[in-house]
C-alpha cells in the first residue's frame, strides 16, 4: 500500500501584514474547491437570499456573455499550507478555511449546479446548440480564477477578531460609483441617459446614493434609478431580472422618464432643495410620484405620458413642506420633519395620498 501523500503546488508570494504572514495567490476555482472549508465558529450563517442574488449576478453575467470581478477572497491556513522550494503546497488531509468570500464563492457553486442541471435537461431534449454555450459557461466558472490572500499563522481567536473587522469596517464599491460605470443594467443605462438630458435643469447627484441636507443636488443616479423601476415596473423593493417597462417601448424609456422628472420640477417650488423645508429631496417621495404614475397607467389603461400629465394638479394640493396634511403618516411632531419616507409601506401611502388629491381634481373636472 502506497503512503505517499498527494499535494497541490501552488505559486505566490509571502509578505507580512499586521504583524502576521500572509500569502498572496490565485487559483482556478476547480483547483480550490476542494481545498477549502467554511468553520461555522468563525463564520456566520450563510445569507440564502445573498448567495442567491451572487449566483443571479453570475448567471447574467455569463449569458451576456460579460466578465464579472471579485475582490480578493480571504483565508487562513491552518497549517494547510507549507513553504517548499520554489512556492507553497497544499498538505494533503488538510484544509484552508475561508474568513472573507463565503457568499461569493458558495454562489459559485450554486450557479455550477444550476448550470449542470440545465445542461442534463439539453441533453434529453437534444438541443445541441444550447448544450454547447451551457457547456462554455460551465468552463468559464470552473476556469474562473480566484485571487487570495491566506494568512499563514492566525490563531482561531483572531480568525473571528478578522472576520469581525472585516465584515464591520469594510466598504462595498459605492453604488453611486456602481450608478456611474456598471454599463451590465439596463435601468443604469437608462439612468445615466436621462440625468444627461436633465444637466442643465436638475443638480444630480452622480457619486452618492443618499442626499443629505448639507448637499444641494435634489436628486441622485440612485433615486433615478428606483423611481424608473418604480414607474415602469410598480417594482419598490430590490429590481432582480431583465428589464420590463410596461406599456412602453425600450427605446422609448428615456423620453418617458424624461417627461417625468421635468414634470417633477414643475410640481416643486424653486428652492426645493431646501430639505428641512421641503421634501422633494427625500427619495421616498420621488418614488411616491413615479408609483403614483404606474398606478394611474393601471387604474385608467392610459399612455405614460397622459399618466404623467395628471401628476399636474398636485402642484396647488400640496405645499411640499413637511407639515404638509398629505405626510401626516410620516409626520414626526419632535423633529418637525417627515421621517421613515422610504419604506416601502410609507412609499405605497404616500403614492395612495397622491392618487387621492388627483381623483378628487378629476371628479371636479367632471
């Protein structure tokens, strides 16, 4: 009976980092996957609905035949790896167990799965063609390569110190910068055409995602972007999937969302940037008007643009500020401002409040 030991050799390099040694490397994910484990005393519970946005992500981004990128994933050693001549190897029998990647590479996983799944369903059904791009892909998400950095010597207790700062300090690429460069959705895409447009019109926020009252833009690429879904789609929680503007042609979409955000402008005063007087800043009420738009397309089967015209009469049933009757439902008497505005509860009684003044305008007009 053989005893030899088999071992993965792998290349990189060692540094040091806060005093401890770390190697810095890259692998394939099929030459990972079996050297590494998750160590539930470290880490937490895996987030399904997480791991499962990450595996949509990849998914999309295979079949649009698009690259995707991860930051470094984080492991430690735990003996699993030993320096010989040349590079390191992985110790047979042993495991490196990850502190910082858990959902992104258990998404790895889970769109591997559900790509084998579809490739046996091609496979009875004998549609060759379909089985050769599943095939492709399987491939590209194997080759993936993996960049890591494994620290050499972390003792248990200061794995979770790592895992603890890491998940508590640590910044995800801002989705205001996300707004500006991902060009992989469509309502981004559409968002940045419209700001354009609105330049001259309208300060935009192009970097942050939330407006505070120190900041003078009333709107952001963020904000934009919901209130698009909202007003297409009637969507108010997180957009997953392609693009679907109700009743209206893609191409069409900028011109509608257009009309829509100039139509914003004529409903508030001009010193709407106000904040602590006025509310147009605050994103749950921009959203609230592109909602109150869908619901008038689905209440009375009309065109956006018609829609968008019957946000008009708001212009003389609200003041906009604060203390406006119409914000009651959010209305805190303490601070003298509207708060929680952007929930999606709050949105959908805000869009109703909206709906109601404008019903009211046209039983008058009758």
């Amino acid at each position: 009976m053989s005893t030899m030991k088999m071992v993965t050799k792998i290349q990189g390099k060692e540094f040091t980092q806060f005093g401890k040694k770390v190697l810095f490397t890259q692998m394939k994910y099929r030459e990972l996957e079996s050297h590494f484990e998750v160590d539930e005393e470290v880490q937490r519970k895996i987030d399904t609905k997480r791991r499962s946005e990450i595996r949509d992500f990849i998914l999309d981004s295979l079949e649009n035949r698009q690259g995707f990128h991860f930051s470094p994933f984080i492991f430690s050693a735990r003996n699993g790896i030993n320096p010989v001549e040349n590079g390191f190897e992985f110790v047979s029998g042993r495991k490196i167990y990850i502190l910082d990647g858990q959902h992104r590479i258990s998404a790895i996983a889970s769109a591997l799965v559900s790509l084998n799944t579809d490739k046996e369903v091609k496979e009875e059904m004998m549609h060759y063609e379909e089985l050769e791009r599943i095939k492709e892909q399987i491939n590209i998400l194997r080759e993936y390569p993996i960049s890591m950095q494994i620290y050499l010597d972390l003792e248990q207790n200061e794995e979770r110190q790592l895992f603890t700062d890491i998940n508590t300090e640590r910044r995800e690429a801002h989705i205001g910068l996300v707004m500006q460069y991902d060009y992989r959705d469509q309502y981004t895409e559409w968002t940045r055409c419209v700001a354009k447009r609105l330049a001259e019109e309208m300060e935009i926020e192009q970097k942050r995602s939330r407006l505070t009252s120190q900041n003078s833009a009333i709107t952001s690429l963020t904000i934009m972007r919901r209130c698009l879904i909202a007003l297409f789609e009637g969507i108010l929680t997180v957009k997953t999937g392609d693009p679907y503007p109700r009743g209206c042609a893609p191409n069409k979409v900028p011109d509608v969302a257009e009309s829509f955000f100039r139509m914003c402008i004529r409903l508030f005063p001009k010193t709407m940037a106000n904040r602590n007087k006025y509310v147009y800043g605050l994103s749950g009420i921009q959203i609230a008007l592109a909602y109150t738009v869908f619901i008038l397309i689905r209440k009375y089967s009309i065109p956006h643009q018609e829609a968008i015209r019957m946000l008009l009469p708001l212009k003389k049933h609200c003041s906009w500020k604060h203390t406006d009757p119409i914000f009651a439902h959010m209305y805190n008497a303490e601070t003298g401002k509207i708060t929680n505005h952007s929930t999606v509860t709050a949105i959908q009684h805000t869009a109703k409040a909206f709906f109601v003044k404008i019903e009211s305008e046209r039983d008058r007009a009758k």
